[in-house]
C-alpha cells in the first residue's frame, strides 16, 4: 500500500487509537504509561475544532482518571447549579468550594493530546479512517485517508473514540446506527454581555415548551460570558433545537433578562447519544470508548468525564492483554467489567428516569422541584436515593404522589 508521505514513520503499534477527544487521549495517556507504543488518528486537522458541547466538566472523571485539568483550558470554577422548573421554581445547589469547571474545549482537547505526544504516542490529524483491517477474524487495523494517501496503520488493539457518529463502532458492527428517539440535537450560543447573576453557578432550565425532553442551560465562563444553549429530543416538538433556543432567549422571562444586552461571538450545533451504552463494546482485538460506546449520562447528557474514566480503564486493559498475548474479546471484556461496574448502574437507572421524566406533565415538575433539594437532585442524577420525606411532603398530590411511586420503582427512593 503507497506509503510515500509516511515512510518515516513504523506504522506498526501495540494500540491505534481512532480519535483524539478526552476519551482517544485518556486511553492514549493511560497505555503510555504502561509502556505501550501508540498512534492516534483524528479526522479533524484542528482537533477541538468545533466545539460542540457546553464545555462544563466536572473533577471527579479527571480526578479517578488521574489526569489534571490543564489550566490554560479552565474558563471558571464552578460550585453548583441553579434548575428551574417550567414555571421558574428554582432548585439551588451550591459548595462552598468548585467541584467542576467551565472549559474552553478548543484548549483542553488538544493539551491533552499534547500531553499524549510528549509521552510517546504518534498522531496523524487529517486522517479519516475509512475502514478496519482483519486478519485471521480478528480487527487488526485501520485505513485512512490522509491529505489524499490512503494509509494502513496496524495495531494490536484498535480502539474506538471517534465519537456519536463512530465509523469503527458501525464498520465493526457492534452499533450499527443510533435510533432517533435516543438522540438529542444541540444548538448554543457563546454570549457576550450575558447578564449573570452568579457567575460560579451553571442554570438550567425545564419544560415542554422550553426545550422538549431536554433543557437550556446557561454556562458562565466570566462575569459576563456564557454558552447559552440547548438539547432535545431529536424530532420532538413544533421547532429545531435553534428555534426553541430563540424562544428561550427573546421571549422566556429569565431567558429576556439574561440575554437583553447579549451579542453572540460563535454558534454551534451538534448531536447527543443518550440511548445509554452498547450492549458490547469489544471484540478481537477491539475496543470503544465514550460517545462512541454510549458512555454518556441519559439525563445531562454529559461524556466528558465519563470518556475520560473509562478511556484510562480501556488503555490500562489493552496493555495488559497485550502483554499477556491475547486481545480477544474474552480478554478484553475485562475492561467491559470494570467500567460497567462503576457505571453500568448508574446508565441503567438514568435511562429507566429519562423515560420516566419524558411523559412527566409540567405540572407535576413544578410541584416536585417545591419539594426537592439540590442534593436531592445530585444524587438522583447519580443513582441514588433520596429521603421518603419526599412522599409526605407531596400528600394529597395525586400526580405528584404517582412519580414519586414510580422514582421508589426504580429504587431511587428510600
């Protein structure tokens, strides 16, 4: 195969690693420090670029990842978040110190890619793999297209990171296509002269009519920059993502008074995979790791951290198997196990709530965020349950008192 451009380099790894997000440079950094030789490969010739997320990211992924946040990405600390119901009842969580960050994408993708590069790994950016490579029945490599050359890089293991939209995931088959029901469409605004209350505080807002089977979110990144955004359902409702944005930001109360001196600086769309994970995410000499496996939470829609765990579990794995001699998917589903005991749970519950949040009246959110404490959000959002003062509180309630029966259902009451 013409290999002219890439004579240089010994296109032969123990791990090829397609994409270069959180979850591509996390498997990358935690196979490096296993002593592993490692390509990366992104289609993108500006990795980060565009951005198509909210940009909040938490501690803890990072943290269990052990993988600093690089500073020069960090926009703001944030210490909690303001929720409000369809009727503007506001649910207020807030620390005394950040648990997360509002980060500049653009920055954080690629210091991580950086700090992959200065461990070891190889990358190729322009290189849209085109197809997997198998011998003897197991994946074995990729193709790619690279400013015009078709290249053949081989690896022992091959792993997935390419995002919602994964080529390897659909050529190897372990998810063929994504139904629609479990995709949200995004559209967000970065603002200028947003008129922020709370700068250390992301808002969130509910409702049918705001953003159907999703939310607005407002993310501070100063004093008075913002990622004012939204997610829905993919074909749910009278209006696109963008549309519904619009009503939020012209005609929604809050929405007036945050947005009425705002001027956008960049807009942009994207596409959210909220159906929970794969039933499978390895095979002979194959892994998949964040959006691409279905590693994103069902409710907030967040990846970021969760690719950055289990892309540190996935890197550590291969290794492993690679230096046991044997990539099969017996073997590799070790990795399965690991990252599905620390959130194979949490997915299941999240998803059985979304479908249980999804035919919930407006109504009846409004009278449950009168009830419900931030914390109490937390831990429902994390799986866990929440007091059975709840159910007192909500007597006479009938509506009320038939979700907080079906939230007991799902063990997310005590």
């Amino acid at each position: 195969m013409k290999r002219s451009s890439w004579r240089w380099m010994d296109l032969n790894y123990d791990l090829v690693i397609v994409g270069a997000g959180p979850g591509g440079t996390s498997t990358a950094i935690s196979a490096l420090k296993a002593g592993g030789k490692v390509m990366i490969l992104d289609r993108k010739t500006n990795v980060g670029v565009p951005v198509q997320c909210g940009e909040a990211i938490g501690k803890t992924g990072p943290s269990l990842a052990e993988i600093d946040v690089p500073k020069r990405a960090v926009m703001n600390p944030i210490r909690g978040f303001k929720i409000f119901s369809p009727n503007l009842t506001p649910v207020v969580y807030a620390k005394n110190e950040a648990e997360g960050f509002i980060v500049d994408r653009r920055v954080f993708d690629k210091e991580l890619l950086v700090r992959a590069c200065e461990l070891g790994a190889d990358v190729m950016v322009g290189a849209n793999v085109v197809d997997l490579v198998y011998e003897d029945g197991k994946v074995s490599g990729v193709v790619a297209r690279c400013f015009g050359e078709k290249v053949e890089v081989r690896g022992e293991v091959i792993v997935g990171a390419d995002g919602v939209n994964s080529t390897v995931a659909r050529i190897s088959g372990l998810r063929k296509f994504i139904k629609p029901r479990d995709l949200d469409t995004s559209a967000q605004f970065e603002m200028v002269g947003v008129n922020i209350e709370e700068v250390d505080l992301m808002e969130f807002y509910l409702g049918s009519k705001v953003a159907p089977r999703g939310y607005v979110w407002v993310f501070p990144k100063s004093e008075n920059r913002a990622n004012v955004g939204i997610g829905i359902g993919a074909g749910m409702g009278e209006k696109t993502a963008y549309g519904y944005l619009m009503d939020f930001i012209k005609n929604n109360p809050r929405g007036k008074e945050l947005c009425k001196d705002a001027k956008p600086i960049e807009f942009r769309v994207g596409a959210i995979p909220l159906g929970g994970p794969n039933p499978k995410n390895v095979a002979d000499g194959l892994m998949l790791v964040g959006d691409a496996a279905g590693q994103v939470h069902p409710i907030t829609g967040g990846g970021v951290g969760y690719a950055i765990v289990c892309g540190s579990i996935a890197g550590k794995v291969a290794m492993e198997c690679i230096e046991k001699g044997d990539v099969s998917e017996k073997a590799l589903s070790k990795y399965e196990s690991l990252w599905r005991e620390k959130y194979g749970h949490e997915f299941s519950q999240m998803l059985a709530l979304r479908n249980l949040l999804e035919e919930t009246d407006d109504e009846v959110l409004d009278d449950l965020a009168k009830i419900l404490t931030g914390e109490n959000v937390v831990d429902l959002t994390a799986g866990k349950k929440i007091g059975v003062v709840l159910r007192a509180a909500a007597k006479g309630n009938v509506k009320l008192l038939r979700l907080l029966n079906e939230l007991r259902k799902l063990q997310l009451i005590q």
